[in-house]
C-alpha cells in the first residue's frame, strides 16, 4: 500500500525437522536466540515457540516465528503455523529430507501457506555434492505442492555463507504476500500467557486480522473473559496501534492470568460464539496412514487452540487417503472459529498429521446420516455469496435476529452480514421487523410459516369460542410465535393487519371480518341473562350466580356478557360483576352527589346507592380505575 509506513506486515514461521539448524539460522539471520526456556538451552532442541524481528531493506520489520521440530512438540509448531504468510522451510544437507519435514510440510499446506523459501542448512559440514542431492531431493518434494517452485538456498547458520542471498530470496516473496484485512474485527489467537511483576498480565500473538489500539475492549473466548488493552509491544517495541500481520504482545486489564490460557483468542465483543460443533470442508493428505471412518475420533487444531472431537461425514461412511467431503466435526471442548478458518486434523493414537480443512459454517444443527437438506445446506454456505450464506444463517432460526445476533450466528463480519441482508431485503428473501431500524430479520420462508401459525391460532380460537370477539394478543403470541420477542411480533402482527388478514382491536387479534356468531338460542339466553342484571341495578348476580339460574355452564355465562361488554350492554366492573351501563351512570351520579369536600367512605357509599360492602367496594375500585375517584387513605375523593 502506497505510503504506508508499515509496508509489509507478515510473520515467516520456520519448519522443518529437529536439529536441522532452524534456531542457528535465525540467530545468524536476526542476532536474537530464539530459545528462551533453559530446558530448550539444556537439551539443544526448540521446546515452544520462539520469536525475533527479522528486519527488511526498506526499514519495515517482519517477525520470525521459530517452532520446534522434535514429533513431541508438533503441536507446537502448529501454533506458531497460526497466521504464517512466508515459510523458511529448513532441511539440514548432511540429512536431508526427514519425516517432520514431511509432516511441517502438510500441515503449511493444510494452513493455506502459499509462499516459501527453503533454506538447506549445515552446508560447513557437507561435501557439494551432497548439498546438491538434498537440493534436488526438496525439488522432488515440493513439485506436486502449493510451495513447488520454492527458492532453494545453500546456507551455513556458521560460516555465514548464503544469508545475503536467503535474505534476498526472503524479501523478494515477502513482497508478493497478500496483506491482511485491517478492516475486519480484530481477532488474536493466543500463544503465550504470562504475569510481569508491576505490569500484570501479558498475552502475545499474531494478529490474524483488524487492529488493536490502547484502551480497546475485548473479551478472551473461549473462557469468557472480558478485557481491556492497557498497552501494546510489537517487536519489542511500545506502540499504541498494533495491526494485522504483527506479532504482538498485549498487557491487557481486568482479566486475572487464571481467566485466559493458550489457546483462548482475543476479540472483539459480540461477533464471535464458541462452538462445540463445525461443518468443514475437509481433505484427506494422500500419505494418510489409513482411511478415516465416519464417528473417528481426531485431534483439532485451529489457531493455538487442540481439542479432540470425532468427524462424521455430511455423504458417506469414510474418506480414503486423498479425498475432499464435507463432513462435521463434533468437539469435546469449544472452539472459537469463523467460516474461511482453516485447521488441521491429526489421528488420536498414535499421533499424525492426518488431514485438515476449512471452516464452512461454526454453528450448525447436528446432522443426521446423509441428510440431503445438510448437504444442500453445506453448498449453498461453501459456494454461495454473501446474500446465500446470510440467508442459510437466517434459515435456521425460527424466530427474527437482529444485525448482532445474525453476526454471531454466521461468525460472518458485520460488512459481509450487512451486504448479504441488503440484497435478501431487496430481493424479498428476508423480510425485516419492523421495517424500520432497529430490525430483526427473518427468511422470508419462516416469515410465511409464522404468518400461517398466527391464522392458525385464530382460526382454532374463533371454531372454538366463537361468541369471542377476539383472541388475546399475549395469548396469541405466546401459541404461535413462542421464541419470538416482543417488538418483532408486534411487527408482524401489525404486518398482517395491514395486509387485511387480521384486526388488532386494543389487547384482543381476530381474522379480518370474523365477529362473534350467535345463535338464536343463545341471543335469548343473553336476554334473559341482562334482564336478570337489570333487575337488580345495584346488587345483581354474580357470574356463578348467573350460571346457578339459568342452569348455564360458567363458561357460556362468560362468553355471553363478554360479547354484551363488547356491545357496550354491560360494564364489567370486576371479573365476576357485571353492571348495565344505565345503572353504572346512575350509580356515578350519587356518589357525585354524596361525596363532600373530605371524600366518601365506603359505608357512606353503600348508604348513598342502597348496596351492601360486597358491591359497594368493587365499584368504588371501578372508579378508581376509571379515574373518577382517588382513594385518600380511607376516603374517595372526586379528581
């Protein structure tokens, strides 16, 4: 990028076997000894992960990750594998090509890694002839790889002879490496954690993607921690900004040292969950000792993170040595991983590289055996765009997202989920709710679900009570939009109202021009039932009453003077009272009349309107509600 004062930020990791000189041949390539723990000085071999600034003609610095080579320390390697753009492959020429070669190899190609440069190291302690059998030997190697066609250099780590030209060759691919994307979230896998006395905790890694500024929060997941940056050291060097393609060490506030480990990766909040399941695109290395059966148990590494898992295939019931499926990978402990991740995958016992894939979707439903409808849904994630893979995300959800739900649902970044809903919402495959910000969104095929459960619902609520007048919106809701929140079925409720299929009359939804049905049977029940209240204006019967007279169930009582409120005969003054509304007005005329300047009792209440307490106390509360009267202490008072 032209004018950036940071042109290249990238990391070479080395590989290659042990004691083939990768420490050495750092050293003489940075002046920096790798090997930091005293028991890596004590036995001569790389234990854990080592790093120094490897600095380039222009000015700009690049970090060099030293991994260890020993079979025991393989996982190792692969965390320091995490975020590599160049390889310094290693070969040693007075040994050559040795089985961790072969194995460092895979798993860089297993990663994604491009780019290399391969340097045949020991040439002060190998004849020319030699050096030129290993050179060949690695071309024969690296032919039907990504990395064919490598530079080869002849060095000694020793004598210092071709480091001028390995430094060349390194500079010369480290310009062809693809810079990372600044512009997405930042995300950190972590590799090393440790307490510094009068700092506290301090965690490094390569900076896989966005930036990390002093003061940033963040939250260490899988754990859950959350954290602030308090500052930031790249290459040794206090900065405030630290970007992707760094290795960076972070001393980071509020999280204890016992809340985040290796493995655990700092992000920022809100656009990544921790998964116990993956759908992945996975490839089988050719040199796989054996097949690998559907339900076999494996060993994931993704980032700086291992957990073991087993792998079911999406269409069959095993992968021979060389094949690519789908599959899923069903872990014993959460991974924190985002679609376009790529893992490796190694055999339980005995321990080998064996295979390794890309993330296709972090959090998917458990498959059953060869369900078409997962592997249609793995195509359409795996090959589709944008717009697909939101749409697949929505798909699976019942109930509407908002924007942030559906980013931690995809483990997509928040630009890729806003273009993908831009594009469903205007070409009518998601619908939002409200249409107005802040929205929740549906597939438009769970939207005409919902739609369906709601007339359903109303359908069942008129054929069974069909003197109602309507069914209660809560009711409604809670029956056909269960895992729904408030706001969005609201919304939708009042989108199928403007489309004339339901009416919403106050608390109460019924089917657009669906009333009460009443028989001619039941319109004289319910004339005799008002003639009953009328004739007793001040004390007429309860609804049990009622019931007990009329030899009607409690039931048809109810659904009677419920649709007789409706029409404005009766006034409900408490849930087993009924009033006609002349006497309701009469009623309200004498308490005006008889209440004085320091309020009413409830005795002088009855006396007023000629009742005894068990009416008179529920229509002063009516009142009360009604805002004709306030109580005060032990009195009404006129508002």
């Amino acid at each position: 990028m032209a004018g950036d004062p940071r042109p290249r930020n990238l990391i070479i990791g080395t590989a290659g076997h042990i004691d083939h000189g990768k420490t050495v041949l750092v050293r003489a390539l940075t002046g920096r000894d790798t090997d930091r723990l005293a028991e890596e000085k004590e036995r001569g071999i790389s234990i854990d992960l080592g790093f120094a600034p490897f600095h380039l003609s222009d000015g700009s610095t690049v970090g060099i990750v030293d991994v260890p080579g020993h079979e025991n320390f393989v996982r190792n390697m692969m965390s320091g594998a995490t975020g590599v753009d160049l390889a310094l492959l290693v070969v040693a020429a007075d040994d050559g090509v040795m089985p961790q070669t072969r194995e460092h190899l895979a798993i860089l190609e297993l990663l994604g890694v491009g780019r290399a440069v391969v340097a045949i190291t020991k040439t002060d302690v190998a004849e020319d002839d030699l050096v030129e059998m290993v050179e060949e030997e690695v071309r024969e190697l690296l032919e039907d790889t990504a990395l064919g066609g490598s530079r080869i250099v002849p060095v000694s780590g020793v004598t210092g002879r071709g480091l001028d030209e390995l430094k060349s060759a390194l500079e010369e691919e480290a310009a062809g490496v693809r810079v990372k994307d600044e512009a997405l979230p930042a995300r950190l896998p972590i590799d090393r954690v440790f307490t510094l006395r009068g700092i506290g905790t301090v965690v490094t890694g390569t900076l896989w993607s966005g930036t990390l500024v002093e003061g940033q929060r963040l939250e260490a997941l899988p754990s859950g921690g959350e954290a602030r940056v308090r500052s930031l050291q790249v290459h040794d060097e206090p900065r405030e900004r630290a970007c992707a393609g760094e290795r960076v060490a972070v001393n980071v506030a509020g999280a204890a040292r016992e809340s985040i480990e290796r493995g655990d990766v700092l992000v920022e909040p809100g656009l990544l969950r921790p998964t116990f399941m993956v759908d992945a695109r996975v490839r089988l290395l050719r040199g796989a000792p054996r097949a690998l059966r559907r339900g076999a148990r494996i060993r994931f590494h993704h980032g700086t993170r291992e957990v073991l898992g087993r792998i079911y295939m999406l269409q069959g019931a095993r992968m021979e040595p060389g094949d690519s499926a789908p599959a899923q990978l069903r872990l014993e402990e959460r991974v924190v991983v985002a679609p376009g991740d790529q893992f490796v995958l190694r055999s339980y016992s005995p321990v080998t590289t064996i295979g390794g894939g890309t993330v296709v979707d972090p959090h998917p439903v458990k498959h059953r055996v060869s369900d078409p409808e997962a592997v249609r849904m793995f195509g359409l994630l795996e090959k589709g765009d944008d717009a697909d893979r939101v749409e697949a995300c929505l798909g699976r959800s019942a109930s509407p997202l908002a924007q942030k739900a559906l980013v931690l649902e995809c483990g997509l970044p928040p630009a890729v989920v806003d273009r993908g809903l831009s594009s469903l919402l205007s070409s009518g495959r998601a619908v939002a709710l409200p249409r107005k910000e802040p929205a929740a969104y549906l597939a438009s095929g769970a939207a005409e679900h919902s739609r369906s459960a709601v007339l359903a619902e109303l359908t069942d609520f008129h054929a069974a009570q069909p003197l109602a007048g309507g069914m209660a919106k809560e009711t409604l809701k809670n029956k056909a939009l269960a895992k729904w929140d408030g706001r969005p079925a609201d919304a939708l409720l009042e989108r199928l109202e403007a489309a004339g299929e339901i009416e919403i009359l106050g608390n109460n939804v019924k089917l657009a021009g669906k009333g009460p049905a009443v028989t001619a049977e039941q319109e004289l029940q319910l004339a005799s039932i008002l003639e009953e209240i009328g004739a007793n204006p001040v004390s007429p019967p309860t609804v049990n009453e009622i019931a007990e007279g009329t030899g009607l169930s409690r039931r048809r009582v109810s659904e009677l003077l419920a649709l007789a409120e409706n029409d404005g005969k009766v006034v409900r003054v408490s849930p087993d009272l009924f009033f006609t509304g002349e006497a309701i007005r009469d009623i309200e005329s004498r308490l005006r009349a008889a209440t004085g300047p320091d309020g009413i009792t409830v005795s002088d209440f009855r006396s007023a309107i000629g009742t005894s307490r068990k009416f008179a106390l529920p229509l002063l509360e009516y009142f009360d509600r009604a805002r004709v009267t306030a109580r005060v202490g032990d009195v009404r008072k006129l508002r």
